[in-house]
C-alpha cells in the first residue's frame, strides 16, 4: 500500500534540498494529473509529457523563492496551468476552459423517473440498487479498473475536473482559480463526471449480477 506523502514543509525542504527518491515519489503520485491538466491545453500527449517537464524544471528553478502562500500541490499545479496556456497558444489550440456550459441535457435518463401526471412526479420509477462492498481484494480491484475506464472515457475537462476534485483532493475554489471557471462550471463539470462514474459503476454490477444469477 502506498505510504502518505509527508507535509509541505518536508517536501519543500526535500525539494531544495535535490532529494531524488522524494522526487520519484512526487512523480508517481501527481504525474497523472499533471498529464491530464496539461493535455486539456495542448494538442498531442507528447506536448503535454513536455509541459510537465518544463513544469518540474521550473519548480525546481523557483523552489528557493516559494513563500508558502498556497499548498505546494497548488503552486505546482498553477505554474503547469500557465506552461500548458502558453504552450496551447502557440500550437493554436484555441479552445477556452470557459466554453465549459455547452453540455447540457439529463445526466440520468428520464425514464428512469415518474412523469408528470404521476402522484410522486420526478420520484425514481424504481430506486437504485445497494452496491456490494468491496472488501474482496478481487472485487475492489475490478472496481478499480472500471472507475479507471470510465474515467479514461470522459470528456478531457470532466476528466481534469474529477480528477482534481475527487482524487487529487483539491477544493472548489482551488479548481475554479486553477481552470479560471466559474464555479457554476466546475459543479457542472464535477456532477456529469461524477454521474458518468456512477453509471459504469452500475452497469458493471448489473453485469456481475446477472452473470453469478
């Protein structure tokens, strides 16, 4: 099982000090979300690989001269935000974080509600069912994979978004002053992410269900 990073202020002092397994840690921990951020900016995987090299490059340049004023993680992530733009510009990509509220309609199919006329509109027609724990080994890593999927299948910046908020642990506020969007944006994001999660998530124990019946 992977150990917790340390604090702040053992990674800065870490960091300045040129601490290599440190380091290797921080890569494997946050690389992935950095991919991502970048690659919401840019035009190709290979130019989002070099964004976070250029990115690591300049923490490694400005570390002496972080005050602390944010968490590391949100420092890092704001110098690969302003790399990714820049970069972005000059491969004329072109399309803003802020076109964000063009996805619209249901994120869960309306006839799975009561219409209209009924007593209980807009109730469930038939409510959710309980998901089995994961306490197996097996179960839980098979769950993992499927969450790995559907999130590889989402849109780019519901990808960035979820991956920020959900795995990255970052807030609200952090993710909007990140993107610059606005905070009706993010929830939007965040909840269709989150929805198209849920559904994978439940077509693979109706699956399961079906095929151990």
């Amino acid at each position: 099982m992977a150990t917790a990073l340390p604090p702040d202020e053992a990674l800065i002092a870490g960091l300045r000090a040129g601490d290599e397994e440190l380091f290797a840690r921080l890569l494997d921990d946050w690389s992935t979300s950095m991919l991502r951020l970048a690659r919401s900016f840019v035009s190709t995987n290979a130019s989002a690989e070099e964004v976070v090299q250029d990115t690591w490059l300049a923490v490694f340049q400005g570390i002496d001269r972080f005050e602390g004023r944010s968490a590391l993680k949100t420092w890092i992530y704001r110098i690969l935000v302003n790399t990714a733009r820049k970069r972005g510009v000059r491969e004329h990509r072109t399309v803003p974080w802020a076109s964000l509220v063009t996805e619209c309609g249901p994120t869960v199919h309306a006839g799975r509600f009561r219409g209209p006329d009924d007593l209980y509109a807009g109730g469930w027609l038939v409510f959710p069912k309980s998901w089995p724990s994961t306490e197996s080994e097996v179960l839980a890593r098979e769950v993992r994979e499927v969450v790995a999927a559907a999130l590889e299948g989402l849109p780019v910046r519901q990808q960035v978004v979820l991956t920020l908020r959900d795995i990255d642990g970052q807030s609200a506020d952090e993710v909007c002053a990140l993107l610059q969007i606005s905070t009706a944006n993010q929830r939007v994001l965040l909840h269709r992410a989150r929805a198209a999660v849920r559904n994978h998530l439940e077509q693979y124990y109706e699956a399961s269900a079906g095929g151990s019946s």
